[in-house]
C-alpha cells in the first residue's frame, strides 16, 4: 500500500464518520427546525391579528373625529362640549 492511497482510505473512514454522525443527529435537527418553523408562523399570525385589533378605528362614521373645523358662529355650546366627550372619551 503506498501513501496516495492510504490518505484515499482515511479520508474515507473519516468521511463515513461524518457522514453516520450527520445521518444520526439529522432526524432531531428537523424535528427542531419545523417546531422553530412553527413557532415563528404562530408569532406572526397572532402579531397579524392582533396589530389591526389594536389600532384605532379609522372609519367614516359620525363617531369618528380626525380634526374638527367649524366656520360658524353660534354654534351651541353643548355642541362643543359632546364633541369634546366624544373625542377625549369615546
């Protein structure tokens, strides 16, 4: 046996090594990785549905006041003071 092809034989052996340690502890690394896989799907589906539900509401209904603009005098006073309790409170 000469040298070129006794390294041939240990690198090899040595890549069987690997090779059965890789194919061993794969099985456990993917169980991991999906469960990983899994919980960042679950994280992101409960951000998904809870950022919307934890925004104000934006819509075009009577309850709703962006800004307030008013170009008429003698508006009623307790006009003013339902739409401050709408706004601060509502």
């Amino acid at each position: 046996m000469n040298e070129k092809r006794f390294e041939e034989l240990w690198e090899r052996a040595e890549a069987e090594g690997y090779a059965s340690r890789l194919a061993s502890e794969y099985p456990a690394w993917r169980t991991k990785t999906r469960r990983t896989v899994g919980m960042v799907a679950g994280l992101a589906l409960v951000v998904a549905v809870a950022v919307p539900a934890l925004m104000p509401h934006k819509t075009m209904d009577s309850t709703y006041y962006a800004k307030v603009y008013c170009n008429r005098t003698g508006t009623d006073y307790q006009h003013w003071v339902d739409l401050a309790d709408e706004l601060l409170l509502g």
